[in-house]
C-alpha cells in the first residue's frame, strides 16, 4: 500500500525561493553600492593629493 502524508512545512517552498533571491539581491546591491563609494573615495583622495602637490610647489 503507498499512502500520501502530507509534509510539515514552515513556508511554501515558493516563498522560500523569493526570499533567497531577494537576500543574494540585497546583497549584490549592498556590494555594489560598497563598491561604488570605494572608487569615489579612490577618486577624492587622487584629487586631494594633487591639490596638496600643488599647493607644496608654490
């Protein structure tokens, strides 16, 4: 005889999915965004050097 059961389950698997994708997209975005203000901050600190280059030279 093969009966079903029916199986315990916390969340649909669908919303579990959701949830997984939308975790790796908060953070793909959190990384993004990480990078984004590392290069501005990259990009400041090139054009501070050079302003204080310049100020030595006159």
């Amino acid at each position: 005889m093969n009966k079903i059961a029916p199986a315990a389950v916390d969340k649909p698997v669908n919303e579990t999915v959701i949830e997984d994708l939308s975790d790796r997209d908060q953070l793909y975005l959190k990384l993004k965004k990480e990078a984004e203000i590392r290069m501005k901050l990259d990009e400041f600190a090139r054009e501070l050097s050079q302003v204080k280059l310049k100020r030595s030279q006159h």
